[in-house]
C-alpha cells in the first residue's frame, strides 16, 4: 500500500473519531429552549408570550425537581421497605407525593396555556394532558 494512501487513511479514521468524539461529549441544548421553540411555532406564540411561558417553566423546573427527587426517594423506601408498616407507610407518602406532582404540574400548564390565544392553549392542554399521568419522574415534566 503506498505510503500516500496510509496517511489517507490514518486522516480519515482519526478525523471520524474526533468528530464522533466531539459529538459524544458535546452537551446537547437545554431541553427547555427546544420546548420553546416548538411552543412558539406549534402554537403561534409572539415573542413575548415565549417570552413568558420561558419565564415561568425555568421557575417551575425547580419546584418539578424537587418533586422528583421526593418520588424517588419514596419509591427507594418501598424498596428497602423491610416491614409491613413502613412499606404501608411509604406507599402511602407515594401516592401523596403523586397527587401533589401530578397537581403542582397541572397548574403549572394551566399556567403557560393562559398565556397562549384561547384556541390554542386549550389545544395545548389537550396534548399535554395525557402525557402527566405517563410521567416517570425521573426528570422534570417538559412542555411538550
């Protein structure tokens, strides 16, 4: 093989690597800017109702948090849950720990669908709805 070809090769192979490298450990874009920017164009948001619907998702992703992590740790105690009264106890504090998730969420998206046109946040609310009841709570709840 001549030596021209080799190098060739070598190139090719360690520029596919870089770039599959590079793409591997590249952070991807917030989740909540490409919910943005699909509410906006989905729903036909001006700027400054994205604007707003922004605003309030980045202070409710917090709070959506911080339920999760309470899921989880309550799911975890079901799990290691050795007795019949802790476990009883502990599926109990789930279930309310999912109503309170399940109710915090639906305000919240009652909320940004008060900022879109009656059509269409009564649209939007009409697709996101079935998606709550789907919801791992391994993450916070997005907006679309």
């Amino acid at each position: 093989m001549a030596p021209i070809l080799r190098l060739l090769i070598v190139v090719a192979v360690a520029g596919g690597a870089a770039f599959a490298l590079t793409r591997h450990f590249s952070a991807p874009p917030p989740a909540s800017i490409n919910e943005i920017e699909w509410l906006t164009e989905e729903f036909k948001l001006d700027p400054e109702q994205s604007r707003k619907i922004a605003d309030l998702h980045a202070a409710y992703r917090p709070i959506c948090a911080d339920h999760c992590a309470d899921i989880i740790s309550a799911r975890n105690r079901i799990e290691t849950a050795e007795q019949t009264a802790a476990l009883a106890v502990a599926e109990i504090e789930l279930r309310q720990l999912e109503q309170t998730c399940l109710d915090s969420t639906q305000t919240h998206l009652q909320a940004v669908a008060t900022v879109m046109d009656p059509d269409q946040g009564q649209r939007y609310l009409a697709l996101i709805r079935s998606r709550i009841s789907d919801h791992e709570h391994t993450e916070p709840f997005g907006l679309k």
